[in-house]
C-alpha cells in the first residue's frame, strides 16, 4: 500500500539554501526547485533573473504528513525567512526572491491561513508572505537541483546549521546523503552488493529489522537485491517522479530513512527491492552452541 503524501511550495529567497534546508526536515521525502507563479511558460534562470517574468524561486517539498505536519513544516520555515521584507531575502534582492506559501491541496489552505493568522497576532510588524494556491511551477535547470549537495561551499543565505542532526550522528556522510537525502550510492559499490552471508539487514538509523538474507538474490544490478521485506509493516512504498521517470521508492516505516526502489524485474517478472548498502547494517547469524558428547574436551 503506497503512502498518501502530500506536497507544499515554499518561496524564501534563493532556493538553493531553502531547498538544503527543507530536504533535511525530517519526513520530506523529495524536494525540487523551480519557478513559481510567473508570465512566462518557458523560464529559464536568466529569464527570471532579470526580474520581468514574475516568477518567485521556489522549493517544491513532498512530505509524509504521518511524519511531519504542514504546521512544523511553516514553523521551520519561518525559522530561515525575514516575514516582513517584500522581494528581499538575505542580500539577495528582486521579485523572485519575495517570500510565498503555495497550497496544492484546498485542506492546505485552512492550514496556512490560519498559521500566517496566529503568527500576525504575535507582531505588530507586517507580515509579507504570499499565501496562495500554487498557480504554476516549473522546474529548474538540472544545475540548480541538489545544488548545495553538488557545491558543499556554494552560496546560501541560510543557516543550515539549524537542524538538529544529533539521532544522524552515527552515520557516516554517505549513509547520511542516501537515507536523509535519498541519494543514491554508485553501482557495484556497496558493501553488500555481492554479499550473501546468512544474517539479517537492520535500518542503519535505528537498527530496525527490515530484510533477511534468505530473500536476498543476485540481480546483477549493482545493488543488493531482496525478493521481500522481512515485513510490509517495517516499510513505506512513495511515487517517485525524479529523474522524469515515475519509480517506487522504499523507505524504512520507523526512521523515514530512504532505502532504494522497488522493479519488477526479478526471476519471472517477481519483486526486486533494490537497495543501498549504506542504508544498512548486516548482523550475522548467530550458530547455536556445539553441544557437548562423551569425549570432548
């Protein structure tokens, strides 16, 4: 059963910071940037640059609300924001960089009016944030996607520093990249790909259980390959419409921990849960004590 997940769009300056921000809340499965709400059906970063569009550079964020609600989200993004300066974020000047909440969804509205309501109450300054229906969105060129992953030195207006990593700090930064991320490891990379000792693969966040090595088989893809999950409740099933292809990825149930994607293209057309191996942690299977007979020693 795949789970319902929803989507908001946020506009809070450049989108390279706020997009680096945003992946990294915990139950935001994707995030993409692009151009919101503008005249032109073709924008391009210089278009929109130029400020003559309308376009607002904007973060698209798809989101479990089992794991974060739309409330924590906005809480968290006022956190990175200046509410009370009209297109202006950090240095950064123009009518794209005005600051916006875009609903997908009519529930949304509801949400957001009444979070930007309360957050008026608080202050006797103006709040200026847009808060609307997504009206249009087009993604951005491929360079900007991802950018601050891509360019760890890059600029950003945004103090990433706010999130609270401390349940992470365990992992190592690939494994952090793959399942707070959901990035994918190389091909025949990991440490499990050609890897069949008899064991269990536990979530490397949390250490929950989520596949055996006696449905483990060898696909040849470069990737460990699991016929099924220890159990479907240990597991989330999402779309993923990245890379302009529609897949479905897996998610452990517990962390949200990105896992890999599930195909159907195992032995005669069955399951294949193709996974990274920094996602997980092999525990061996332990034998059973030799019993003692007359005669040892």
């Amino acid at each position: 059963m795949f789970t319902k997940l929803h989507v908001i769009y946020l506009a809070g300056g450049c989108f390279w910071g706020v997009e680096a921000f945003i992946s990294r809340l915990k139950g935001v499965n994707q995030t993409e940037v692009g151009y919101a709400n503008g005249r032109d059906l073709a924008p391009t970063y210089e278009k929109v640059c130029s400020g003559k569009t309308g376009h607002a550079e904007t973060v698209k964020a798809t989101y479990n609300p089992k794991i974060i609600s739309l409330e924590e989200i906005l809480e968290r993004f006022f956190s990175i924001i200046d509410p009370y300066v009209r297109n202006r974020q950090g240095p950064d000047i123009g009518t794209q960089y005005r600051t916006g909440i875009y609903w997908q969804e009519n529930f949304q509205k509801d949400i957001v009016l009444n979070f930007l309501k309360e957050k008026q109450r608080q202050t006797r300054k103006r709040i200026l944030v847009e808060a609307h229906a997504i009206g249009s969105f087009y993604p951005a060129e491929m360079y900007h996607q991802k950018y601050l992953e891509k360019n760890p030195e890059g600029y950003c207006h945004v103090d990433l520093n706010q999130i609270d990593d401390e349940e992470f700090n365990h992992l190592t930064k690939e494994e952090y990249e793959i399942t707070q991320l959901a990035m994918t490891e190389p091909a025949f990379s990991g440490k499990y790909d050609d890897f069949f000792e008899e064991g269990i693969y536990v979530d490397v966040v949390n250490g929950e259980v989520l596949f055996s090595s006696e449905d483990k088989f060898d696909s040849g893809c470069g990737w460990p390959a699991f016929s099924r999950p220890i159990s479907e409740d240990v597991i989330t099933k999402n779309r993923d419409f990245s890379h302009g292809t529609t897949r479905i990825e897996i998610r452990s149930a517990k962390s949200n921990s990105h896992l890999g994607h599930l195909f159907h293209d195992g032995p005669e057309g069955s399951p294949r849960y193709c996974i990274n191996s920094a996602a997980l942690k092999f525990i061996p299977k332990i034998e059973p004590p030799h019993p003692i007979e007359d005669g040892d020693s």
